[in-house]
C-alpha cells in the first residue's frame, strides 16, 4: 500500500500516534492561509517517492508572502517522476532527536520484519551502510504479535531509555498494530 505523508499520518493520529498539526493546500493560496493560522510552519510536496528533502521539496517559509511563493514553486515541481500537486503545510516541531522504525515483509520467509535505527533521518538506507551494527532487524511471528517486552527491547537498542524507552515502546507497539492492520 503506497500513501502519501499526509494520509499516513492521519492513521497515525487515529490510532493515538502524536503529529504535528497540519492542513493540506493545492494552491498558494491556500498554503499562505495554512502558514497563518499554523506558522511557524514547514511545506512539505506529497509525492509517491522519497527524496523529497533532497530534491528541494521541503521548504521552510518565514512569513506568508514567502509560503505563498515556496508553494508555487513547489507545485511546479516534479520529483522523480512525480508532479506535485498537494502540499502538506505542517506546524513546526523542535525535533530532539530523530529515529526511524519501519515493518515491511521479508518476501523469502513471507514474515514480517521490523526495522529501527537510533539515528533517523531522511536517508535510512544511507545509515544502515554508515552504521549497521545501529540498524535493528526483528523479525516478528505472525501468531505471536509484537509483545511488550520485544517492542521495550527494540527501543533499548535504539539508545531509547527511561520515559523516552516506554514512550518509543508503546509507538513501536502501535506501528506495528497499524501494519497488522492493513495486512489483512
């Protein structure tokens, strides 16, 4: 299943994962309105493909005139083979520190894999060469489920500790309740 950022974080939200707040625009217009009422703020391209920072498609306007404009060149954007034709306008966080968890299928074994890294970012694939002995590969029973104590013992390995480790747990938890989810 392909979403764009702004759909996944809707599930996200509905499943009592925190996100930023944000509204989505598909015009300048409309991106200078979303820049009011949620500066300051972050204009993100919704596109089916990664890169997105990268290729410029993240920006970070100052005042409304400026998010007007940032979203124009945006929408005339193509990233990869992707024209952009929404925007995610979304408050902007103080981000402490940044992980990356993800599940995807293990094709050969037909089961589920849980992927983290203490030190996320935009290019997780870039990492796991930089630092493989950071990345944590699980690999989850589909009878079993993810049990607490597999969800606390990822999160240690990530560097989580303390609040951080049961908040980065229970976040573990619940991606991979979404993944079962639509699995199905």
């Amino acid at each position: 299943m392909r979403l764009y950022e702004f759909e996944g974080k809707e599930i996200f939200k509905r499943h009592g994962l925190k996100v930023p707040e944000g509204l989505i625009a598909e015009s300048p217009e409309a991106a200078g309105e979303a820049f009011l009422r949620l500066q300051p703020c972050v204009i993100k391209s919704q596109v089916l493909v990664g890169g997105r920072g990268k290729a410029g498609g993240i920006k970070f306007p100052r005042d409304e005139a400026d998010a007007r404009k940032m979203a124009a060149q945006l929408l005339e954007m193509k990233i990869g083979r992707c024209k952009v034709k929404k925007l995610l306008v979304e408050k902007k966080v103080a981000i402490e520190r940044e992980l990356y968890v993800g599940i995807t299928i293990d094709r050969s074994e037909g089961i589920p894999v849980l992927l983290a890294c203490g030190r996320g970012g935009m290019d997780i694939e870039e990492l796991a060469k930089k630092y493989p002995q950071e990345l944590v590969r699980e690999r989850v029973d589909i009878l079993k489920g993810l049990p607490a104590y597999l969800a606390m013992d990822i999160g240690r390995k990530m560097g989580l500790r303390k609040d951080s480790l049961i908040a980065g747990a229970r976040g573990i938890a619940t991606l991979y309740k979404i993944f079962g989810f639509f699995r199905k």
